[in-house]
C-alpha cells in the first residue's frame, strides 16, 4: 500500500492520485485535499497541524 505523500496516510488500492513531476519524482495522494494543499497552496507537511508528518516533527 502507498502512502500520501502530504498526510502520510495509507492509501486504499483503487483510490487516491498518483501524480508525476516533469523531474520523474512520483507523488502520491489520498484525497483532492492534500493534492490541492502540496500543488496549488504550496505547503509544507510538516508544517500542517492535522497531518502524521508534523506530528513526527514535534517533539
């Protein structure tokens, strides 16, 4: 199973958005939330109170 890429949730097999950088980099999403956050608003996981990055990064 995958994980997002933002949230760091696990992805259902069928569902979420697998998206490809002009660099070859693969990102993967869960939802069109955490797609739109990390694309189009340009913001940092950790840095995003309700994803499992930023709680790993506090400490």
């Amino acid at each position: 199973m995958a994980k997002c890429t933002f949230c760091g949730n696990a992805i259902e097999p069928g569902t979420g958005k697998m998206f490809v950088k002009v660099d070859g980099k693969i990102l993967y999403f869960c939802n069109s939330k955490c797609e739109r956050n990390m694309l189009r608003l340009k913001r940092k996981p950790y840095e995003t109170r309700w994803t499992k990055h930023f709680e790993k990064h506090q400490k």
